[in-house]
C-alpha cells in the first residue's frame, strides 16, 4: 500500500475477501452486503449537520474521540460511525469507515486519499459522483482528525 498508516486490519481482511471475487454482480452483492451489516444511524443522528457535502447520495458521518491514558501519555484514537441512503454506497462507507477507525488524528491525516480503495478496485467502477462523494467524505474524516489535534479547553 502506498500510504505512511499500515491499515487497519478489518480493512485488510475487507480487501482480501473483494479481491477474491471475480468481477460485476458478486462484488455488487458485496457492497450490498456491507452496507447491510453496517449498524445503522438513529434518524436523530441523520441530521444536517452530519451530512457529507459533495456526494450523490446522501451520506451521514459521525466521529468519536477515545483517549486513554492521562497527562503526556494520553493516546486519542478517531472511530466513525456512518451511512447513506443507497446500500451500494453504504457499502462503500463501510470500507473508508474501516480504513479509519480506530487510528489516531495524525495517522489518518498521512492516509493518502488515492489510496483509498487500493485492493477493492473499484476506482474504474465508480462514477465521476461516486468518485467526488468517496474524497468528500475523506476530506470530512480528516476534518475530524484535524479537529481532534486542537487542544481542548
């Protein structure tokens, strides 16, 4: 992978089982199969204020902070909850969400977005729509990385 941020593990075991498939209808099926087993969002969760800008369908992102350890030992790590209104782009929700959970602010901030989908090969698959909606939504997680790094009061 190109990245600086060894993935996670579940993304890993994710991409091998997609590249075991072979091409069209069983790698849909798949993605339908991910967003199914993604836990869904309250609707109270689905709100204006979650909602990725710049994708086709809509898509809801939520972040939470776990930071252990105390002092100068803290360690704080980002884990996403999401979903979107389409199954197949539940799916790939559920793909970036497990490229990012449980990684810290700055080791998602060196995640390269081209990166993404590396092993999933579903660049050449996915729709000018598609492929805006994915880097909005990796622009909105490293938001959250971003905002995670600001010192709280």
């Amino acid at each position: 992978m190109s990245t600086t941020t060894n993935p996670p593990p579940d993304y890993l075991a994710l991409a091998e089982n997609f590249s075991l498939l072979p091409d069209g209808d069983e790698r849909l099926r798949f993605l339908i199969d991910l967003g199914r087993q993604l836990p869904p969002l309250q609707e109270s969760e689905q709100t204006e204020e979650n909602l990725v800008r710049g994708c086709v369908s809509s898509v809801w992102l939520l972040c939470e902070t776990n930071r252990t350890g105390n002092g100068g030992s803290e360690i704080t790590t980002l884990h996403f909850r999401g979903q979107s209104d389409a199954l197949i782009v539940t799916g790939i929700v559920s793909i970036v969400l497990s490229r990012f959970t449980g990684l810290s602010p700055e080791e998602i901030i060196a995640v390269e977005t081209d990166s993404i989908l590396e092993g999933f090969d579903l660049q050449n698959h996915l729709s000018t729509g598609r492929q805006n909606g994915l880097a909005a939504m990796v622009e909105r997680i490293r938001q959250f990385a971003i905002s995670a790094l600001v010192p709280q009061d």
